[in-house]
C-alpha cells in the first residue's frame, strides 16, 4: 500500500518503521523538518513533506498520528485532496469528541478510526520502535457498521504491524474502558509519584513503584487533551476506584485483616486471568 | 559461610539458590517436607530438617526468611541454640513491630535485620529465582549502632545476591519509606483491580495497566500481616495520595487545563530522576 502518515512522534515514527519494513510505500507530513530528516535517514519514509499535501491525494490510506484537536483542522484544510476508496484513518486514545466530525470531513474518504493499545514514555520520533506494538491490543471503532474496504485495509496493518487482539467497538465503549484502562492508570501514577515527600524515595523503591510510576512520565500536552476530552468517564472511574480505596482504608482503620484478605484474594483472581 | 535459611518459600528459596551457587554451605528449615525435598533435587540446600533444630546452633548466619508473627515465636523457641559470633537476620518488609523483640530474643547472637527489596507474584519455592535481587535495593535496619561482624556479613550476603544499593536506616525510618514505595502501591494496584467493573476488561488493556496492577496478584496472608503492622505510616500515605488524587480529579471537574500540565510535569520530573 502507499500509506502517508501525518505527525511522525513516537507512534507516527513507529508506524513508519514497521510499515516500511514490511514493504509498504510510507510516506510522512510533519511540521517538523527534523522528524522528517530522520524519518528519512533511517528509511522510515520515502519522502516526506513539511507544507507540501499532494501526497495526501495519492495514498491508499491516511494515518493522523497527532493529537485529537489536531485533527479535524487537518481534515478540513485537505478535505479536498481525499479520494473514494482512500481510508483515513486515526491513533487517538479518545474518539467520542471527534469521530463523528471527522468521518464528515473525510468527504469521499471513508474515516475508521483505531487506537493501537501500546506506547512509552518518550516524545519524539528518535524513540520510534515498531516492536512496542507486538501482541499488543488493537481497537477498531467505526461509528455505524464497518465499512468492508476500510475494515480490510485496516487488519492489513494491524497485521503487518504485529499487533494480537484486535477488536471491534463502538466509539463510545471505548472511550469508557480506555477512560479505566488507560487515563484511570495515569492519574493514579501521576497522584502517586506526586505524593512523594521525601528526598531519598529511590533508595527504598523496589520493582512494584517502579512499574506502577513509569507512566507518570508523561506528555503534558497530550494527556491533558484526553484527560478533558474524556472527562464524564474518567471522573466516574476516579470516583469507584476511590470507593474501593476507601474500602480497603476502613478495614485498615478497624484492623479488619479479614476484609484485608477478602479484598487481596479478588483482585489476585480479577488480575490472574489478565496474565498474557 | 555456613548458612540455615529458615522458611523455604520465594524469597528463602532464592536466598539457598542464590548462596548455595556462591560456594556458601546452606541448610534449610521448613515445616513443608515437599518444599526442602524440592531444594535439595535442586541443590539449593546440602540438608533440609522439619523439626530437627541442632543446625542452628552450627551456622554463621541464620536468615529467617518467615512471616512477621512467626519471628518471635521461632527465636523464642530455639534461643538456647543460638551462640556468640552468630548473625542472625530477617526479610521481613516491616521492621518496628518486632525487630527490638527480636533481638532481645537472640540471646548471645547478634540480630541484624535487613530487607531485600525484590520479589515476584508468586508464592513458593518452585518460582525460585536468584536473579530477582540483581540491582535491587538492600535495606539494613540496625536498631542501634552497627554491630561490624553482622554488618560485614550482611553485606557478604548483599553482594553474593548481586544486590544493587545497600543502604542503611532506622527501623522506623525503614516502615515509613516501606510504607510509601511498597505498601501503598500494594494498596493501589489491589483497588485499581477491585474497582474494576466490567468483564471486558482485558481486551482494552496496555502495558500500563498491565505493569500497574501486576502487584494486584498478592499472598493475602503476609501482606494483610504488613498491612496491619505498619497501619499508621501506610494510613498516612493513602490519605496524601488521596489528597494528590483530589487536586487531579478538581482540575478536571473545572476543565483546568493548566493545572493538570503542571501535575504532570511535576510527576515527570520527579519520576525521572528514580530512572535506573
């Protein structure tokens, strides 16, 4: 395929790679002369463009790698670039506040958006790694049913990128789990690492604050976009995790080590059957 | 050395892996005939005993690799085995409840509890694994000055494991940093699981998730007993990590975009500086 990926950060940049090594035509829009230079240096792309969009017209598919409020500008500045039978395509990890618009812009294009359940810690095409999608969780979310074509082209790079599970749902049920799995996880982290008051923290962590604090190093830019533009679930998510804090605080309180240990035993067996 | 671990499960078995591959002559004392059958086919101990105690008084160290509460009971019970010249020591991950008892109970022997910040999800034996100490933190938890003979030898262990940083602290100081790093993530990770409400869950996770909530999966028994032992310090943390979770949770209910870039660049910069 030829496929022209817009904004080449760390996911843009990761696409590129593993596309490219699986022999696909990429080719990369960014506002950033750099990212395309080193796109280029490393055959990540076979050209890219900074102000430049007739690419866009000659694509089998479309890939906005940049950030949600981003995308309907783009869409609607090129709208008149996009043909029939092109697939636009998205990596946001929200969908609610923007899908729906998008899939308009899109014109004769037809938009299906995905969200690729993989990242790092790192900004910047530098750290791109197309093995950070391996196995990893893949979400397809048309806004009614899956166009055929859109469908095929999509399984085609989820595929080609080594992605494991992919599945398929509406734009609202994601952005209800992800606002649990993914921004729920965040806020903690961040909270956590924020509630640090002590200088020499390191030299008492072991694996466990390790793994639970890597997120919170985070792209502020981003993330507060999400946070917001998903705002309802993610409250009502903080709220139940509080709600079983609280649980587990009482029962500290009252030296209930029974409740302890009822509490320890379920999410032993909630997590258990999470284990790849 | 000459070495008696008592307790043969996860972290006593990695400790006889460990030292029996460093040259140092270890036995093992475990109330489970399957688990010192298991160490001995495997090499980790010369000789393993049940309810035959006179290698205690036979061996340099003696590393009480038991649950808290079984501590006192054990030293109380073979205190006329123990001998001058002696170093005995514990991997408990609370200190303060127990470690001035302890040393009473000790007798002519020197105690000198430490704690080996490593581990894994698993309970038994059969998971094993020298490996988990590389790098890890060492924690020595003198009560009072350092005694040079146990010091010397702790640190012998220390280094035998390919443990990383050893650093040395009150006990007390030792509870409220364990608190923070490894019991309130304890905590976290067990309300984060217990909070979730849908059966669906593991098609929509990443790393994230995945790394936040692997310490979810919990031995009910030994951590309800570190809970409830370092109750104090570790209900302080939760409610400044509650308070952390709250300025979050405003900034998002009031669309306060820039309070959240400050969180996270807050968190970023912390969490950074704790990178290997």
């Amino acid at each position: 395929m030829k496929i022209c990926i817009v904004g080449l950060g760390l996911i843009g940049g990761s696409y590129a790679m593993g596309l490219s090594l699986k022999g696909h035509e990429v080719y990369g829009i960014d506002q950033n002369i750099k990212s395309i230079e080193y796109a280029k240096e490393k055959n990540y792309i076979k050209e890219g463009f900074i102000d430049e969009y007739h690419i866009l017209s000659k694509c089998d598919c479309i890939i906005l790698a940049i950030y949600p409020q981003a995308i309907l500008d783009f869409l609607k500045q090129h709208s008149h670039l996009f043909k029939e039978d092109q697939v636009i395509t998205d990596v946001c990890g929200v969908k609610s506040s923007f899908v729906r618009k998008a899939t308009l812009l899109a014109g004769k294009a037809t938009y299906l958006s995905h969200h690729p359940m993989a990242g790092k810690e790192k900004i910047g095409i530098e750290y791109a790694d197309a093995s950070i999608f391996k196995g990893a969780n893949f979400l397809l979310t048309p806004i009614d049913s899956l166009h055929p074509h859109a469908e095929e082209v999509l399984k085609q790079i989820a595929k080609d990128l080594e992605f494991g599970r992919i599945t398929t749902i509406s734009i609202e049920r994601h952005d209800q789990m992800i606002g649990f799995t993914s921004q729920l996880t965040h806020a903690i982290a961040v909270s956590l690492v924020n509630s640090d008051q002590d200088e020499d923290t390191v030299k008492f962590i072991g694996d466990s604050y390790r793994d639970l604090t890597r997120i919170a190093m985070i792209n502020d830019t981003l993330w507060s976009e999400l946070f917001l533009e998903n705002k309802e679930y993610l409250l009502e998510h903080i709220i139940n995790f509080e709600k079983e804090l609280d649980i587990l605080k009482n029962a500290l309180k009252h030296n209930d080590k029974d409740t302890l240990k009822q509490l320890f035993n379920q999410s032993t067996q909630i997590r258990r059957k999470m284990e790849k």
